[in-house]
C-alpha cells in the first residue's frame, strides 16, 4: 500500500499521499490540503515547499552531491564540455557524435543578433550593468521570432533552445563591448562556443585575441558547474513565469533578473569586491570576518553559505582545484587568492560558521578563475548567467510537457487591516 501521512486537526484526521523520488526523497502532498482542510501550509522563504517533481539534477545537500541526469558532476567536469552538458541537461541524454554535431551546428547557425538589434544596444548608457542589459535584450530578441512563438511553439522548441543559448554569449559579449564603447565583434563560425565567446569580447578589429587553451578550458568549466542547480531563485522563477504560458525568451529573461541579486548569481561579483576591499584595507581578511558574524554590520561573509548545501558545495571543490591550476599555468599569483584561501581557512574553525553549517559555495573561488582570464568583475554574473541557460530552457521545457501542468500561484497568510472603510481626503489626518 502506498504510504501517507496523518494529519490531526480540528478534530479530524485526514491522510495525506507521501510521494517519494528515485533517490528516496520524500515529500507529502498537500494539493488537497486547503480543499479538504481549509488550510494552507506556511513556508516562508519556500525552504521545505517541494514546487515541482523535476527529473533534471539531484542534490543531496547533506552529502554535497549534485547530479545532471544522474551523473556526477565530479566526472562531467573532468570529462565533458559544456555543450555536451547542455545537451544532456535540454533533452536528458549524452549526444552521439551526430547528435552533437547536429547540435554544434545549430548553435553556430543561430550565433548572429539580428542587425536590428544593435540599435538596442546603443541606447543604453555606457556603465550600464551588463545584467539590465542581457534581460533587456534576451527579450528583446524573442520579437524578432515570433513565427517561433506561434500555436506550434512545441515543434520549434530544439531550434529556440539553440537560438537562446547560443545568442545569450553574442548578447553577453556585445553588451560588454558597448559598456565599454568598444566595437562589436562578430562572432567566428570556426570557433567553439566558449572560444567564441571569448573572441567576442576581446578581439580588436585590427588583433585577433589570443586564445589561451587552459583559460578557454577553465572557462567552460565554469559554464559547466553553473549549468544547473534544481529549484534555486533564478530557475524557480524561469519556471513561474512558464507556468503562466509566457515564452522561453520572457522566462529566462526573468531569470537573469533573479540571478542578478547579490544573495543569488550576483554574490560572484560581491565576492570579488569583497576580496578588493579587503585587500584594500590591508586586512588578511580576520577584521572583515569579525563584521560579517556581527548582524549589525549589514556585513556577510560572500561566497560562503547555501540554502541546500549543509556541508562543502561539491562545484566549489572542483573550482578551488582548477583556480590553483590556472593560476600556476598563467604564472599569476593573485593576492585576493591568498585572501581567499586564509577567509577559508579562518571561517572553516569559527565556531559561528561550523554551528551554521556555512562553507565556501560555487562562487567563492569562481570569480578569481574569470579575473584570471581578464574578464571584468561586472560580467562575473552574466558568466553564471549564461552557464545556467541550459538549466533554465530544460527547466521551462519540462513545465510545457507536464500533461496537467497549471499556472504557478502560491498563497499567503494575510496579516493586513480587517475590514477598512474608505476615508474621503478632506477627513483624513
Ligand atoms: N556570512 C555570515 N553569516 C551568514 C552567511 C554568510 N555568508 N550566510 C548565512 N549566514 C548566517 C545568517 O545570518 C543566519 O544566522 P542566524 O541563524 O544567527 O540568524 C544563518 O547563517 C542562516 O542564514 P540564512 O540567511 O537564513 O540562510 P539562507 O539559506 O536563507 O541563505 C544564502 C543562504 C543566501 C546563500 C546565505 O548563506 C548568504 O547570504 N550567503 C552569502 C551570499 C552568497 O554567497 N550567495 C551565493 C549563493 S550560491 C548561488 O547562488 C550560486
């Protein structure tokens, strides 16, 4: 017999489905629970709400494991690419060859913005942030395809996940070069996607840029360890926004919106300026820490903590290994890397951090891996951004499979004002 769970209220009991993962996770279903009860449940923050069942990646938090597809992301990361990845995370299996290919080739096909766009770009102000301008222009773009967005949209969904993932670098590269008010680069139908990607932002008209292997590699990770994360800020905002039918274009522009925040993918960015001011000051980091156990100090410790990871972030081990690497490969040495290693080292004994179960996550050492390769501190979280396209267009993909899938709409608790007349103005004090 399948199992529930027992509900005693008001007198009554009620039982309540339990339905379990294939990694045994269990969760109790309360689609019925206001229906039958009258009563909704109460999660501030959605910590323990369960919104979907999604059979994209696994995280055991406790553990430190995370999964695409089942596997590992400590062997994807020592083997694959981040096509490969996106490929597996969009449509749930690694490519054959042709498969990849085709794929490859479809993203080389859809690489160039429409010319019209480039108007777009000039109309923003040089300094503008680089995240107003990728979901600005990611939905921007979708006009220009609306035969894609029509009643058939089901159909041409392989060639507007490829249009997306494969124009979100050209966006990400020109919107860099306009901040800057540097030409456009064109993107090279020869190069890879993360070569590519860096061509575009660093080629001169007159210099090709030189394409480091070890930094095109080490970039492609970073891709790769972002391409998805279950149910965080920005993908359960892609798939609200699905839910409510809207296209994959409006949908993962909402979700830069979300990953911009400093608690989410902009914390790679505040990481950095945290190191800079530290180093700044002439702090080895033991002062800033002090501050960010102090609440009043409106201080954190960036870089560190994660909602779902009670233990080490598995992407930041991976991380830590390839910035040493790079660095010793570039023959860089960076101060903020010793920073970093000594915050790491100081917040891993404090008792404030080990009672709160905070360690270095995915963003910790990230950022030190793209100062390394000279991309600017203000594009670290377009880089997150484009690495989680795949986790969002497989996100929004199983949202308009589901067979009875309904608009996303959660409830609340009111604590406002009863029942208030309406004062005319002149009564008013
Ligand atoms: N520095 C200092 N204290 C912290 C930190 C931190 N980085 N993170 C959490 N805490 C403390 C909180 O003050 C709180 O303390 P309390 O229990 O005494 O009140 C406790 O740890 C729990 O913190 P919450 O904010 O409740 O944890 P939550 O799960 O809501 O937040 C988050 C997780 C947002 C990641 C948080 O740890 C944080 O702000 N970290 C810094 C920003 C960051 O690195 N974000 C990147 C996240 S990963 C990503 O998006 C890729």
């Amino acid at each position: 017999m399948d199992k529930t769970a027992e509900l005693k209220l008001d007198g009554k009991t009620y039982q309540l489905p339990v339905v379990v993962g294939t990694e045994q996770e269990r969760a109790i279903d309360i689609s019925n629970l206001r229906n039958e009860t009258g009563y909704i449940t109460l999660d501030d923050g959605y910590a323990n709400t369960g919104s979907c069942q999604s059979s994209i990646t696994f995280i055991d938090g406790e553990r430190g494991i995370l999964r695409y597809r089942g596997i590992p992301i400590e062997e994807l990361a020592e083997k694959s690419t981040f096509i490969e990845v996106a490929h597996l995370i969009i449509f749930g299996h690694l490519p054959t060859s042709a498969e990849l290919r085709r794929f490859s080739d479809l993203l080389t096909e859809n690489e160039l913005l429409n010319e019209a766009m480039k108007h777009h770009f000039e109309g923003f102000p040089t300094q503008a942030h680089p995240m107003a301008i990728l979901s600005s222009m990611i939905n921007a773009a979708s006009c220009f395809y609306p035969e894609l967005f029509g009643p058939d949209s089901r159909n041409t969904f392989v060639v507007q996940a490829a249009r997306l993932l494969s124009k979100v670098r050209t966006i990400a590269a020109y919107a860099y070069r306009m901040s800057r008010g540097l030409p456009i680069i064109y993107p090279k139908p020869d190069l890879k996607y993360t070569a590519n990607f860096l061509h575009m932002m660093f080629s001169l008209p007159y210099q090709e840029y030189d394409l480091k292997p070890e930094a095109v590699k080490a970039l492609d990770l970073i891709f790769l360890l972002h391409a998805d994360h279950e149910q965080n800020c920005s993908t359960a905002t892609v798939r609200m926004v699905a839910s409510s039918r809207a296209n994959l274009f409006a949908s993962a522009a909402a979700g830069v919106c979300a990953l911009w925040g400093p608690l989410h993918g902009g914390a790679n960015q505040a990481v950095l300026e945290m190191l800079e001011a530290i180093h700044r000051e002439g702090d080895d980091g033991s002062k800033f820490i002090a501050a960010a156990k102090d609440k009043n100090s409106g201080k954190r410790l960036m870089g560190f903590g994660h909602r779902v990871y009670k233990n080490y972030d598995p992407r930041a081990k991976i991380i830590k290994r390839v910035c040493d690497q790079l660095l010793e490969k570039l023959h860089i040495t960076d101060p903020l890397l010793d920073i970093a290693k000594h915050l790491e080292e100081v917040a891993l004994k404090d008792p404030y951090f080990i009672e709160r179960k905070l360690y270095p996550n995915v963003d910790f050492y990230s950022g030190i891996i793209m100062r390394a390769i000279g991309i600017p501190v203000e594009m670290f979280t377009v880089i997150f951004a484009i690495g989680r396209m795949p986790g969002w267009i497989a996100n929004y993909k199983e949202v308009m499979e589901q067979p009875h899938s309904r608009i996303y709409r959660p409830r609340q608790v009111y604590t406002g004002p009863t029942l208030n007349h309406y004062t005319p103005i002149k009564e008013r004090k």
